[in-house]
C-alpha cells in the first residue's frame, strides 16, 4: 500500500535577537506546528537576519529602558508597552517571562551566529541557538552583543564545541557579508518590522500573528486551497 509523501512547507522567518515580538511569534508558529501534526505536512524552518535598530552602540550597549524611552516616547509609554509585553508572554506556550532590565546593544554578532549554528548543525542546531539567545536578552536580561554570553549559549546548545572556538568565530569577520546580504535581501523584500514569515517563498505573513492564524494557513496548504 502506497502512502503520500507529505507536503514540504518551507517557512523563512525574519528575524532580529532583541524583537519582543520575534520571540513571541516562534513560540506561536512552533504552537501551530504542534496542532498541525495531523496534517500530511513537513515543515523546515530557517532564520533570517534584520536589524530593528542599526544604530545601536556595540556590546556593551546602554541602558535598554532608557533607550526604549528615547525611541517610543517617554517613560509612561514604555512601561505600557512592557506590561503590554508582558501579559502576551504570559500567554505563550509556554510561557516567557519578559523582563526589560538589562541592556541593549548591536545585534550583528548575534545574526552571525545564529547562521553559524544553521551552517553547522541544520535547523534544530539553529532552533535551538535562537531560542537560547532569546532567552538571555528577554528573559535574563543578558546584553545581546555580548560575545561571552554569546559563546556560552552557542556551548550550551551545541553549536561549538567550546567557547574558546566560538569566540574565536565571533572576533572574525566570517558570515559578516552573508549577514549583511541578508538584511538587504529583506529590505529589497520590503520588509520593514519583524518577525516577517515567508512560506515556501511565495506567501507573506506579517507580524506575530495569533497561533490560529498559522493553523488555517496550514491547513489551506494541507487541502490544497493554498499552493504548496
């Protein structure tokens, strides 16, 4: 008996390592993944890079509400946003824990790496790198530039075999024009906010969409209504 290969669905998320959002929409697209384990589907997952604030100060950047406060219009305007925050993570699952302590600082490095972890250990290696960082800006309030924490999560999640070789990789200049080739690439996509979900290089979502909005989409992919 003869069975149907299932439907290869290609999801290319745009990225940046300090976009709340970003964070909450992995852990919605991996939700919808899981409710969508019924269908004939198999999904492959890539990050790409965007800079939400290229003018950032390198490691070990400023003050992150403070800058926020720059950018966003105050200090009422921020903590909304942060409590705003806040209550969405609580609704993720599972949950995030946002914190806005910390600092902020140039994301470059990170984008780096994270193409790294994809070159050498596929998409689980970069799954699991991108969720390791997230989790040290958000959750940790680590600086994102840091290269010593950066080498630390590339350890912890495999990706080196030690942070010796992965700060060795961080002071070079290796992926630097793949990652600027990258952003370009979004730019010329008209890519303007993040995280910016492309399937299967033919269908665009926008935003941090709600988990149920990537269920339909794959379901219409499943049946056909939508080409694969």
């Amino acid at each position: 008996m003869s069975t149907t290969a299932p439907k290869e669905i290609s999801l290319e998320i745009t990225s940046d390592s300090i976009c709340p959002f970003c964070y909450v929409g992995k852990r919605r697209i991996e939700e919808a993944i899981r409710r969508s384990s019924h269908l004939p589907l198999k999904f492959n997952i890539r990050f790409s890079p965007f800079l939400l604030d290229p003018n950032l100060p390198s490691s070990p950047g400023e003050n992150k509400r403070e800058r926020y406060q720059r950018r966003f219009g105050g200090v009422d305007k921020v903590a909304a946003m942060e409590q705003a925050m806040i209550e969405r993570g609580k609704q993720c699952d599972p949950p995030i824990a946002f914190s806005y302590d910390g600092v902020v600082s140039q994301t470059t490095d990170s984008h780096r790496i994270i193409e790294k972890a994809y070159q050498l250990k596929g998409e689980d290696g970069q799954l699991a790198l991108v969720e390791r960082l997230f989790k040290t800006y958000f959750e940790e309030s680590g600086d994102p530039g840091s290269h010593d924490l950066l080498a630390r999560d590339a350890v912890s999640t495999g990706i080196f075999a030690s942070e010796a070789d992965a700060k060795a990789f961080l002071a070079s200049d290796e992926l630097l024009a793949e990652v600027q080739a990258g952003i370009r690439k979004a730019q010329l996509r008209g890519i303007s906010g993040v995280p910016f979900t492309i399937i299967n290089d033919k269908y665009g979502i926008s935003g941090a969409q709600e988990t149920e909005t990537f269920v339909e989409v794959f379901e219409k992919l499943a049946k056909g209504e939508l080409e694969a």
